[in-house]
C-alpha cells in the first residue's frame, strides 16, 4: 500500500475473559450454585462461530486470492508477540503489517468509552431469576486506531486471540484478516474483499422524497454541535442469539462488545460516543415473541423495554440483536427521531454476519434512525463515498457495509439537535466509572488531569499538554470547551448554549469550568405558544409544528372532523397505533386527535400512498386525506401525534390518549421559584436574571443567569468613579493637603474663639481610647493631668501660644504625632493670639 492509504479499519471478534469475584444481584434469591455462566474457551472464537455463517462466505472466500501475514506489535519501541500484547494489554500498541511489499503502521489505543464501570451482563436462571453480574471480569483488549499519517481514519479492534474482521487500506483496497487456528507462529490469512452483491441486504427503508423530511438548516450553534455527546446503550440478545453461540454466555457478550466498540467508532465522527451500559442475553427463553416480522418484533421490543428494562437498567437506547432470519431480506428495523423517549427508543437487528463489522454497520444505521438520520437515496444527493465503501444510512448495501456516515447524516443529525431533541446525549458519564483505570490520552479528564486531548498525533488543542494531560503555562481551560476561549474562561454569566426553542432554557458560565453545564429545559406541563399548547421534552407540541415537520411549511392541521373520521377506522390510513400482533387499533372517539396525525399538505406534495374520504360538516364537504407515511421498510411508521400535545381543554395527548394535563405529573415548583424563575426539567428552579438559586427568593449580585449584567452595572456605576475619584486625590493630593489644613485651623479658631467669649463649655464625656490628632496631643503633654498616656517619643516643637491655649477639657493625646501646621502662623494673624488652639 502507498501514502495515500486513506483508511483503516480492523474488526477482530475475539476476547479474552479475566479471572475475578463477579458481583451478581437477583431479583429473588436465586439459586446461584445450580447455574454458572460458562468462560470464554481458550481458542477464541472456533468454539462458538456458528456454521450458518461460515458457509454463508464460504463459496466468496474460496474465490479471492490470500496472502500469509505477521502482525507486528510494538510497545514504546519494544516489540512483542500476540501473546505477550494479550497478557499486557498496553493502553497504546503500535502496530505493523507488511501487506504486498508495502508497511501499513498503525497507531492504536485502548478504547475506555466502551464500556463503564458500572456495566452489567443479565442472564436468566432455569427458573426464571434474572441474575445481574455487575462489573464483569472482563479484560479491556478493545482498541482504536488510525494509519500513522491519517489521523481522520480510525479504526476499531480488538486484541484478544489473534486478529479478525477487516481492513481498509486504500480507497480500492480491502482486506479481511483471521488467524490461522493451530498455528504458533502468529500466522494470519489476509484476504482481498471485493463488492460481490451476492445479498442485497435491506434496512428496511424505501425511497420516499426525502427533501420534505429535511428543513433548512438553521445558523450553526457551536454548542450541540461540537459538544461531545454520549448514548448510554443496552444491547439485548434474544434466545437465537444464544442458541447461535452455542449457549457461550461469554463469548456472546463479548460479540456484543465488538459490535458496539465499531458502533462507537463509526459516530466518533459525528462528535457522539456510544457507551455500552449493560448486556442482556435471554438464554433461558425470549421474554417476548420474536418473529420473523420486524415489524411485530420491533413492536414487542419496545413495549417491553419500556415496561421492565427501563426500570431495572437507566439507559437512552436499546438494540435487539436476534439470530432469526427476517423475511423480505430486511436486517434490521427503527423508529425514527426517538431517541432519549420511554416508548420508542430502539431497534431490532439480525445478527447476518460473522464479520463484526456487517453487524455493526447495521445496529449503527437503526440507531441513526433513532438519531433523526434518514436514508441516502440518490436524490438527497449526499454525494459520493470512497471507491469500495458506501454510506452508513443508505437503505441496503452488498457484502461491503457501509462504514462513513455522509453528509446528509450530518445535516440530519444538526436538525435535530437545533429543535431541542435528544437532550439525553448531553449527560456526560462520571470519568471514574468508564472501563479501565485512569490514563492520559484517552479524550476524557480524570483524576490529576487538567485536559486530555487524545493522542500526541490527534491532539489539536493549543491549550493542552498531550503528553502529561496539563493545561500549557498560562492556560485555564481546554479550548474544546463551550466556556472557554483562547485557553482562558469566559466570564461567568456569558452564554454557552443559546435556548433552542420556547420550551428550552439557556446555560450560562459559572466562571470555574471551561465546559456548559448540563442542558435543561422547561417542566414538562408548561403552557407555550401564548397558552395554546404545552411543553413535552424540551419542544412545544402544536399539531401545525408536527406537520410541518413532516411535509414541509405550508402545511397544516387537518379539520377535527378528519381526525374523527380516518383515525376511527383502525387502518394503516388512520388508527391509534398497532398491538403486538400487528393490527391497527382503531381510535375510540375521545381519542381521535390523538391517533395517526392527518394534515392538509400543498399541492406540489405528494405521497406514495394515501385515500381520500369525504366529510360533510354543516353543510360543508370536506376532503380528508389519508396517508400512510412511509419512510421506508426498515422505519417503523410512527406518524402519530406526539405525546404533550393538546386534544382537548386542558387535556394533552399521552401514548395515544387524550388525558389531563396533569397526568404528565407536573410538580409544583413556580411557588418555590418565588415568582421570580420557572421549573426546570430536574425540577429546580431556573431563576430570571440577578435572582438565586435554589428559590429565586433573594436578589443576587453575581447570579449564574445575570451575572454578567449586574457585574457590568457594578463595574461602571460605583468601581470606575471611585477609581476616578482616588485617582483624582492623588494627583491633587498636595493641593488637598493644604486646602483642608485652611478649613480644618479657620473652623477651629472661630470656634473656640466664640466658646472664649461666652459662657463655659460643659465638660466633655470621657473620650474612646483611639488616636487624636497630634496637635491636641501635643497640648495634653503640658497639663497636669495625672490620669493622661504618656506624650508621644518625638513632639513637636513647642509653639509659642501654646500656655494660652491649654484646655483641661481637650480629649486625651493620640499615639503618633503628626507634623506642624504649615499655616499656622497666617492663622495667628487671621485669629488673634487664640490660633495656638489649632
């Protein structure tokens, strides 16, 4: 291979376990000693790769030439052999292939996103206990990488018994690499893929005019797009999965595991990491029907992930990957923008190769679906990708999956986001529960580390240190923060994630984290546009915002009466969603508004299939178009109104039912807010600008919110003229000194020559025991007072009236004196033989 390689990727599938004490939880007390997960068998993987699949690629593998190859790995410039790197497991290999006469040099590192600490392997014991492991013995041997010189290009492995999956070298130039089994020598076979279309492998997506899916983008905010974002995952096995491996509990988790380390490598790109939080193998039965209809199996899935594995396991997404063969050569199925909801949330996938990658290309085009992600049909145009590859989300590819996500993707993706959705992605895992311990360059800041910018050869952050994880000499933050800017923190109170809508809040700075805080959004319950509607997940719920979301602007809301009409049929056309065995249910009559949405599109819309029925309103008839919404086959077709919008006064829609508002189970928080701050959505109260968490209640002068207002005001309204003014008096401090000598020795002359004319003054209460000036001091040391502190080190000279002047009344001296009036004798002549008193 040459310079120009432009990728690789390698997809190993084997694993190897670690010995430990396994921590495991039941949901009654099980009987843990009849029943033990069986470990990985030393081979690898010739124990459990089902014979289905391998005869499945048999006829293409005999057809392609091979080459024998010997991995080399390197260690710090140390070399060692695969058993030696299994034993170890580096946090950074270098790896070496020589290929063709050419040196293919990559740079790997150990994939510590993948899974956390707190990940859990479920399984079922023979009388029906579900036994949780948490924090599985599980060897981190999952590695990323790219060509030394390509930085762009990852690629994702894993090191456990010898190299698996595939290569990419070059645009034109793939290869598939396995171990030969039995061989001490480290022998791999290296085989040339090409693009046989021998399947035509459908993710259930047709070809819809796409363009009325996608609305134009809107200005680029900086802050979700380049912000990190995490889906927290759990990845299900069903009984055929199982089955598949031979009933190797281990070996079918760590299939799981590689699926998602590709998964997560093929979003790197989108600025998205996907953690695996839990693995879920029914290896006694299916806790659902499993069927060979997606729809039905999808249909299933989701209402059990909602009604059991949501409470037992807090995740954003869950994938089902079963060993049954769907029928109409579909390998997977989706709902569409449902990520981070209770209800919709996942997809089904068929386990169709023994390739790592196949299957991961797969479980990373359902999840795109649930991202908002729709397909790459020709007429998008989402351009060209690579000779020998194809794009992630198009809707079917041959024996080469798909393995880059286009730039439709990302444009999807950006929509979305700018609409306020998935506001899951933005919750960050801790750093101390990722997988493995704590290391630099890993991209995530732990314990001791200012920043961590990856790699030496991939950081591109000027104010990090990529070798000890240390911000450089003078910075205050990484620069990949939303609160930071030429590596120093922006003032707290500055705006780091603009509202996104009504029904969304801003974050502000607090001035001691580069990074925005987490995103929030209004109490869902809240009345948006002018009272109209509500607030449901961050968005406000208008039927008209709905339908323009699917059929562009222009659209609208059809007549209540078309609601009423289509959604009581209980068709494809017009229904409240679908029961487990796939059937329609028809809308009872309270419920209508609540069922398939029914808009009035433009003229220039159209629909690959919809109905027309008339209805007769007052008199008036009116035409109702009915539409089943098909976004393709692999898109399960959710074109329902959305829970939180208004079907009635006071009453929203809630899974298909029209039900009070609050069953929504909005908190009452505005009261604790004091008025002054609306709830938010982890019930606290987001306060207006210059007021105080946690109530609102107290006026604030450096509010998260208003800080940067009030500090301002401060700044300009008391700082800058006390600056003045000081700097004023100190330029003019002589000029001062003099002018304020003149009116302190004429007012006290005048004074006590009018109390020398008149009658005596009353004596004086004791004074405090503070400093005085120094020329009553002075004064005090010729009385005989007894009583009086002793008269300071260094006096004055004595002045020539002085023994007139004396006052048993004056207070007593101060501890300093201070030097002699320089006007003293022009307020003689001015006074009179009384000016000694000054």
């Amino acid at each position: 291979m040459t310079d120009k390689a432009c990728g690789l990727l390698i997809l190993l599938c084997g694993l190897s376990t670690a010995g430990g004490t396994q921590s495991k939880d039941t949901e009654r007390h099980p009987h843990t000693e009849t029943w033990a997960s069986p470990d990985l068998d030393s081979v690898g993987h010739t124990a459990w790769e089902p014979d289905w699949r391998k005869t499945a690629d048999k006829e293409l593998l005999d057809q392609v030439p091979y080459w024998d190859v010997f991995p080399e790995l390197r260690v710090q410039g140390r070399r060692l052999n695969l058993e030696e790197a299994n034993q170890s497991l580096p946090s950074q290999l270098h790896l070496l292939l020589h290929v063709e006469g050419s040196n293919i040099e990559l740079e790997l590192e150990q994939n510590r996103h993948l899974m956390p600490a707190s990940h859990k392997l479920a399984y079922y014991l023979p009388d029906g206990t579900r036994v949780v492991e948490k924090n599985p013995q599980l060897v981190n041997c999952f590695y990323h990488g790219h060509v030394l010189g390509h930085t762009k290009h990852w690629s994702s492995l894993s090191l456990c018994s010898g190299f698996r999956g595939t290569i990419i070298l070059a645009p034109d130039r793939s290869y598939s690499i396995e171990p030969v089994l039995g061989d001490l020598s480290n022998k791999h076979v290296l085989r040339l893929i090409q693009d046989h279309q021998h399947q035509n492998l459908t993710c259930a997506s047709g070809n819809v005019k796409e363009e009325i899916l996608s609305s134009p983008p809107h200005r680029m905010r900086r802050d979700v797009v380049s912000e990190i974002k995490y889906v927290e995952l759990v990845m299900v096995a069903d009984y055929s999965e199982y089955k598949l491996f031979y009933k190797d509990l281990k070996s079918l988790q760590i299939r799981m595991l590689e699926i998602v380390n590709k998964v997560d490598a093929f979003y790197r790109t989108l600025n998205i990491r996907v953690v695996l939080v839990s693995v879920e193998v029914w290896n006694m039965e299916d806790q659902i029907t499993v069927s060979t209809d997606p729809t039905l199996t999808l249909n299933r899935f989701l209402a059990w992930r909602e009604k059991r594995l949501l409470k037992l396991v807090p995740h954003d997404n869950a994938q089902l990957l079963t060993g049954i063969t769907f029928k109409d050569s579909l390998v997977g199925m989706a709902t569409m923008s449902s990520l981070c909801t209770t209800d919709k949330s996942g997809g089904v996938n068929m386990d169709h190769s023994v390739s790592v990658l196949g299957v991961a290309s797969t479980v990373a085009h359902n999840l795109g679906h649930n991202l908002g992600l729709n397909h790459d049909t020709l007429d998008r145009k989402c351009g060209d990708p690579e000779n020998g590859k194809q794009w992630i989300m198009e809707p079917s590819y041959g024996f080469m999956p798909g393995l880059e996500f286009s730039k439709c993707s990302l444009t999807d993706l950006v929509t979305s986001l700018r609409k306020g959705r998935f506001l899951c992605l933005f919750n960050t895992p801790s750093p101390w529960s990722l997988f493995g311990g704590a290391r630099c360059g890993n991209m995530l800041v732990e314990e001791k580390e200012q920043c961590d910018c990856g790699l030496t050869q991939e950081c591109t952050d000027p104010c990090c240190n990529p070798s000890t994880c240390q911000f450089i000499e003078g910075a205050q933050c990484s620069s990949d923060g939303m609160c930071c800017e030429q590596c120093k923190l922006k003032p707290s109170g500055s705006l780091c994630r603009d509202r996104l809508g009504e029904c969304d809040l801003p974050e502000y700075c607090n001035g001691i984290l580069g990074q925005c805080p987490p995103n929030v959004f209004v109490q869902n319950g809240e009345s948006c546009e002018e009272g109209q509607a509500y607030c449901f997940d961050g968005e406000c719920q208008t039927l008209q915002t709905q339908c323009q979301n699917l059929w562009g602007p222009g659209s609208l809301p059809a007549p209540e009466s078309c609601f009423r009409k289509m959604n009581m049929r209980g068709d494809k056309y017009g229904n409240c969603g679908q029961g487990e065995n796939g059937s329609y249910i028809p809308c009872s009559e309270e419920d209508v508004q609540c069922g398939k949405i029914q808009c009035q599109v433009g003229s220039n819309q159209t629909v690959l299939e919809s109905i027309t029925v008339r209805v007769t309103v007052n008199r008036t008839e009116l035409t109702c178009n009915g539409t089943s919404f098909n976004r393709g086959d692999d898109v399960l077709d959710l074109a329902l109104v959305m829970t939180g919008t208004v079907c009635g006064a006071g009453k929203v829609c809630i899974k298909q039912k029209c039900q009070e508002v609050s069953y929504m189970k909005v908190q009452s928080c505005k009261n604790q807010c004091s008025n002054h701050g609306i709830c938010d959505s982890n019930n606290t109260c987001h306060c207006d600008p210059g007021w105080a968490m946690p109530d609102c209640g107290t006026w604030a002068e450096r509010h998260v919110g208003s800080s940067l207002t009030t500090s301002l005001c401060l700044i300009f309204l008391v700082f800058i003229p006390i600056l003045v003014l000081f700097g004023f008096c100190l330029l003019k401090r002589e000029f001062l000194k003099r002018k304020l000598g003149m009116l302190s020795s004429s007012s006290k002359c005048q004074y006590r020559v009018t109390q020398t004319n008149s009658q005596p003054r009353p004596q004086r209460p004791p004074p405090p025991n503070w400093a005085q000036n120094t020329e009553l001091q002075v004064m005090s040391a010729n009385t005989q007072d007894s009583d009086r502190p002793d008269p300071p080190s260094k006096p004055l000279p004595p002045d020539p009236v002085q023994k007139r002047c004396q006052d048993s009344d004056r207070p007593d001296p101060p501890s300093k004196p201070l030097p002699p009036d320089p006007v003293r004798k022009r307020c003689q002549v001015t006074c009179g033989p009384m000016c000694g008193l000054t």
